[in-house]
C-alpha cells in the first residue's frame, strides 16, 4: 500500500471529507489521518486559538461535529508540528485538508501538497475569460480569500455558506447570489460535501467545483 498523510485543520478523522477522497483515490492508497486540534476541547481551541484582530480566520470541524475558528497566526505552528510528526511516521506525500493560504510550511524530506498552490491556477484554466463564484465558509474570508485567487488573475464574486452549519436555505441563498454574477462556481473549503454540490448546482444552474473532490482527483494521478 501506498501511504498518503492527510492533514486537517480540524480534528481527525474526517468523517465528511473521508468518502469524497476514497471515491477518487486509488484502492492501493492508505489515508493516514492526523488533525491539528486532536485531543483539544472546543473551550481550549476557542482561549487559545481564537483570531486577533487583522489575523486570517480558519474554520474546521471537531469529531464531536462542532465547528471551531482559529486565527491562522495561533493555528500555523502547530500545523507545522503535525507535519513534521508525519514525516517522522516514514510518510513521504503528505495532503494539506485545508484551501487556506499557509505561507512557509515547510518539510524535511516528504513532498506537502497545498491545494492553495494547485486549485486557483487549475480554476483560472477552468473558467477561462467566465466569471468565477466562490463560496466561502464565513463572511471574514472573503477578503483574506481574494488575494490568492488574484495571484492568477481571477476577480471573483464571493457568497458565504458554512460546511459545518448544514442548512439548505443558506447555501441556497449563495447560490441564488451568485446565480447571474458568475458562470461557474468554487466550494472553496475541503469541508463542503457532495450534497452541498448538489444544492449548490440545482439552485444555480450552473458548474460547482468541490475542492476536496478536485484535489483528490488531481492527487490520484501523482500518488
């Protein structure tokens, strides 16, 4: 078998996200499974990791099915830690669960794949001269969000609907916000599912992207 770390932001395992990763992946891979905030409370995650003022906001899932905030500058070192304690596991392909923009993750010896290098420039040749929607998971993203998209020459219109508050009306609402601004549309989170798509699709009308299913495809070709 050939090992493939995946790393959430959130705590491991990803229950949600696991399925969509093992319907693209080949049989031949075992998903190793670590999750930044294993083994902490929601009321330690939120003291500790809670974001400052101006600091880039990230949010993930508990195996409880709460959803928590962190502020990236609390979170990254301890992302950086569960890397490295990866690589001491012998793991040479390690999968970033997160469309959140890292900047200066580092590995010793194993190759870190960040869907924050490879979705963007992938959407761009997707949408061509189009105009892109992308669905956030809280309202605070949308600027932080932007820039990276913005690196490939994409100015698209944002819609916010959380993964991890699940009611149709509100991804509805996105959808119908985008519907005649956009041509095709960006789940922009690896915590949104395939039924999140498919709301998201019959409301619009249009083409939905799922991050984590995009990135899992793209993995299976490189793995």
């Amino acid at each position: 078998m050939t090992k493939l770390g995946v790393i959430t932001i959130g705590q491991a395992p990803r229950k949600d996200v696991t399925p969509i990763l093992e319907e693209h992946l080949p049989s031949r891979v075992d998903i190793v499974q670590a999750g930044v905030l294993d083994g902490m409370t929601k009321e330690e995650i939120d003291a500790k990791l809670k974001p400052e003022e101006g600091d880039h906001t990230l949010t993930s899932r508990l195996t409880t099915g709460q959803s928590v905030v962190m502020g990236r500058s609390k979170m990254q070192p301890l992302l950086q830690q569960k890397i490295y304690a990866m690589e001491e596991q012998g793991i040479r392909q390690i999968l970033l669960l997160c469309t959140g923009v890292f900047p200066g993750l580092a590995t010793q010896s194993s190759y870190l794949i960040e869907p924050d290098h490879i979705i963007p420039p992938a959407v761009k040749a997707m949408v061509g001269p189009r105009r892109l929607g992308v669905i956030v998971p809280l309202e605070e993203q949308k600027d932080s969000m932007n820039s990276k998209f913005e690196l490939h020459g994409l100015h698209p219109v944002f819609a916010v609907a959380s993964p991890y508050m699940v009611e149709e009306g509100n991804f509805e609402a996105a959808a119908r916000a985008l519907k005649d601004q956009t041509d095709l549309i960006l789940l922009d989170c690896m915590g949104y599912t395939e039924e999140a798509r498919r709301i998201v699709a019959e409301a619009s009308g249009l083409p939905v992207i799922l991050s984590n299913a995009i990135m899992a495809k793209i993995v299976s070709e490189m793995i």
